[in-house]
C-alpha cells in the first residue's frame, strides 16, 4: 500500500517535470535553465532563495533622466532594489527553504510562456504592486486572480507612479545592457524621457478632456488616477511591447546567469549611455523606446537598443538643418538606400497673433517608419508602412489593410518633357494624390495635415493636439531621416552613389573621336579663324 501511494507520487511528480519542460523548450530557453540551476543550486539539488534573489536583481542605484523636466523620483532605486526579491516570491513560490528543479521550471514558465497580452500585463501589475508595496510608494492594487493570472484587477496609478511603471518595463528590457555597463563601471543609468507616453496614457483613459491642455498642465503635480482597467486598453492598443518586459527580463537573466563572464559581449561604458549630442535630435532615446514598443522583430530590437545608447550618426541619412532644406537636396541623401527607414517631422502651426514674438513651446512631432527604402516615382508606392504622432503624445497608426498608399516621393526628373496633367513634385503619405493625409512641399517650407478621414492605407486617430476637420498648413521645423537597414544598406547606398557620381562624370565628357571631329568641317572652319595664316598642305 505505502509502495504504490509512493510510487503514484513520483510518477505524478516525472509527469509534472516533463510538462513543466516542454513548456520551457517551447521558449528555446531549456539548455540555459539546466546551466543556470546548476550554477545555482547547492549541495542539496535545490537553489536557495537568497541565491535566485540575487540573479534576479538590479546591480545599479545611479539614475538620471533624459530630460531636465522629468526628475527620477527619490524612491525609484529603493523601489527597484525589490526587483529580484518580488518576482521569487510571487513567480517561484514553494513551501521548502530551497527551489527544486520542478520549481524552478514552473516560475520561469509562469513569467515566459507566450501568454495573452492582458495575462502578461497582470504580471506585471503584480510585480510592481508588490514593489511599490516593500518600498511604501503610492497605492497596492487589489487582484482577484486564478493560478494563470486571469482575473480582476482593480486600482489606479497617479501619474508619478505610472512614470515608476514605464521606467521598471524599461529597465527589464535592457538587463544585458545594463550588466555589461555594470561590469565596467558603477555610471549613471539615463533612463528615456517618457512624457509622451504618460500624456498619451491621460488622454486614452480619459483623464484630458481636451488635447490642447497637454501643453498647459503638468500633469506629474496633479493627483488624477489612472484606472488600471482603462490602462490596459492603452497598453494594447498603443505600446504592446510593454507587455514582454518580464518574459524577456527573466529569459535574459536566466541566459546571463548560464553564461560564462566572457561571453557577455562587448561593455557599454556610462560614456555610452549619458546624455550628449543624441538629445539634439528629433530621435532621442524615449521617442525611439515608444515606437519600438508599437513594432515587432527587428527594427522594433534596432529601436529598443537606441533607447538605450541613442542611435548612431551614421544612421542619420538627412537632416534639414544640417543639408539643407528641400526635396533635391532630401533626395540626394536617401536616394540608393534600399532599407527601413524612419521619417521624423517637427513642425508647429503659425500663429500670426505671434508673428512678432514667435515660440516653439506648441511645437509636435510625427513620424514615418517605411519598411522599404524611397524610390522616385509618379504614383504610391510601398508593401506597409506606420505613421506615428510621436510628440507631445504618443499614437501608432498601423496599416488598415485597405488600401496600400503608403508612400509617394516624387523628384523633379533631369530631363523635363511636357506633360498635360503633372504629378505633384513632393512627398506624401496615406490619402491619394490631391488629397495626401500627409504632404512636405518641395521646398520643405511647410507640411500639410488632413483628417483621418480621407485615408484608406492607415488607421484613423488624430496626428497632433486638436487636430479638426479641416486640411493643417504648418511651419516645419525639422526633418530627419533615420536609416534602419544596417551597415550592408549603408554599403549598398554608397556603392550606388559611386556608380552615379562615375556615370555623371562620363555624361559631362564628349568623346570627340566618335563624331570623326578631325575631318569634319567645322573644325577646318575653326583652324582657319583662329590661325587664318598658317600653312596648310592638302593631303592626297
């Protein structure tokens, strides 16, 4: 009887292991489990907490933020000094002093199986709940909740805990990054301005009635709470990719502990990662996280590492300011680039009341990611594209699936004939031609807005704070393009302008010999004015 109650156990037990395994194969992260249980684990085959505690934790208390506007709150390192110590007592739970292997496998899997977006955002309302809880900042929140995290959640954040929120995903999107600067030195951490964000969460749930306050009110003093449910839908709907930052946090401690000091990659020094010549860019680090969070695969990794380090100058195609404003001199940079690039516009409505006295605190940002490089042509072009109003809040227009207008770019060609009804000269995107929902004119000088209404090619929502019915003319600022191809695109892009330079260079030049120039005519005639009395002896 005592054999076979013991024998069910242990075959119930095998059968838990391997289900709890072939969760974690799924993942592609079971080799780097074995390694790092066995790293951590002590003489008596389980890990203890003290033990996965610490793998789970943040080696830095040193933040500072990317804008001066935006201060790190006091108890922001306090708060992340409970990283590893929350996620081991609410994902690895178990009633022994020690992990066991099966234990181990059911946390990580409970963090890193592909789950439905709203199941991984409870996670992560647990997490920082429980984090704000042992560092006494703000409000617990309530849950409600099953064994698969589904189920109520009630509660609000104010404004400054829902900037703790966003910084905490950050933070565990970036835990290689941050251990390989560890490893260097103790610098300080910059951590992305997320203004946008948090406007853009505000008037998603409701909290701004009108858009326009966003440049009046700050909003970090008031006290208005953001309800988690209505929060969610934000989430969703606008920065999905928050809702991973735990999965991938756990996946890359897990490989960080199985992995061997030199394998670690190269260092990234604070020199990297403070603030320098990136914040004079329209692409800083908490507009190049935001639009990473509304993308997938690569160019939402080449996003999220730039959020981190800031992008490379070499990346940067064209600037207005720094080439030259127009579409030839545009033209002239990203011409040959066949890769992903990112369009960023900063422009602001004239105001003739400030004519005299003209500001740029009303200024707005919006930007384009095409998935494939410009080319020059008389009609819309292009396999997807996104729009985004990046700046003063934060949207993602990805394609409807409608129609497939996505980019226009069309160059005043070398060689002009006559045409009855001309292509506009410009460069457009979503709408049709006449009716552009975005249009930069030729020269630069000014942007034109439409409404939503009449595009087809990307999904509806405003561009900028009160944005009507009517067409916008605004003054642009700025115009950068960012390439996103990699250095092969690069290559390939100054392979191409070498090829033209050579073939404008042969255009210049006329090959005399080919029009039998020495017999002809006009060259006797020539030879005859310019030396009308030299001796000239007729050859027979």
């Amino acid at each position: 009887m005592g054999a076979s109650s013991s024998s069910d156990g242990s075959s119930a037990q095998s059968l838990e292991q391997q289900e709890e395994e072939s969760l974690a194969v799924s993942t592609g992260s079971l080799h780097y489990l074995r390694a790092s249980f066995s790293k951590l684990s002590s003489s008596d085959g389980t890990i203890p907490l003290s033990s996965l505690q610490e793998a789970f934790s943040i080696n830095t208390s040193n933040f500072k933020s990317e804008s001066e506007l935006l201060q790190v709150p006091e108890k922001f390192p306090e708060l992340l000094s409970h990283l590893g110590s929350c996620i081991t007592s609410i994902f690895f739970k178990t009633a022994t002093a020690g992990i066991t292997w099966v234990d181990f496998l059911r946390g990580f899997n409970r963090c890193c199986v592909k789950t439905p977006t709203s199941q991984s955002l409870t996670r992560l309302y647990q997490l920082f709940s429980a984090m704000c809880h042992e560092a006494g900042v703000g409000k617990k929140l309530d849950f409600d909740l099953g064994e698969d995290s589904t189920g109520k959640v009630t509660g609000s954040f104010v404004p400054t805990q829902l900037v703790m929120f966003l910084w905490m995903c950050w933070v565990l999107m970036h835990s290689v990054l941050i251990s390989r600067q560890v490893k260097v030195d103790k610098g300080i951490l910059v951590l992305p301005d997320v203004t946008h964000l948090l406007n853009s969460a505000l008037v998603s749930s409701g909290l701004v009635g009108d858009d326009g306050d966003i440049w009046k009110v700050d909003f970090l003093a008031d006290d208005k709470e953001i309800p988690v449910q209505k929060l969610q839908g934000w989430v969703s709907s606008a920065v999905v990719g928050i809702s991973h930052s735990l999965a991938q946090y756990v996946q890359q401690k897990i490989q960080l502990c199985a992995a061997s000091e030199e394998s670690l990659g190269e260092s990234v020094s604070a020199s990297d990662t403070a603030a320098g010549s990136h914040d004079t860019y329209l692409l800083t680090r908490g507009r190049a996280w935001a639009v990473s969070l509304s993308l997938r695969g690569a160019l939402s990794n080449q996003l999220l590492n730039a959020s981190f380090s800031g992008m490379d100058d070499d990346d940067l195609l064209y600037r207005a300011s720094v080439d030259g404003r127009g579409l030839s001199r545009f033209w002239s940079n990203v011409e040959g680039y066949n890769g992903p690039i990112l369009l960023l516009i900063s422009a602001m409505v004239a105001n003739s009341s400030e004519a005299d006295n003209r500001t740029t605190s009303n200024k707005w940002i919006i930007g384009i990611l095409s998935e494939q490089g410009l080319e020059s042509r008389d009609v819309y072009f292009g396999s997807s594209a996104y729009l985004f109003a990046i700046d003063p809040i934060f949207r993602a227009f990805p394609p409807s699936g409608k129609e497939k207008n996505f980019v226009y770019c069309h160059v005043q060609p070398a060689v002009r004939v006559y045409q009855a009804n001309p292509k506009p000269i410009c460069v457009a995107f979503g709408g049709s031609l006449g009716n552009e929902r975005i249009l930069l004119d030729e020269d630069f000088a000014r942007v034109v807005i439409r409404h939503h209404a009449v595009d087809k090619t990307y999904q509806h929502g405003p561009l900028f704070p009160n944005q009507g019915f009517l067409p916008t003319k605004a003054e642009i600022l700025e115009v950068e393009v960012w390439g996103l191809g990699g250095e092969s695109a690069k290559r390939q892009q100054d392979v191409y302008k070498k090829r033209e330079s050579i073939f404008s260079e042969q255009r210049r030049k006329v090959d005399l010999k080919t029009f039998g120039w020495e017999d002809s005519p006009e060259k006797m005639m020539m030879d005859m004015v310019s030396n009308p009395n030299r001796v000239r002896r007729e050859e027979r």
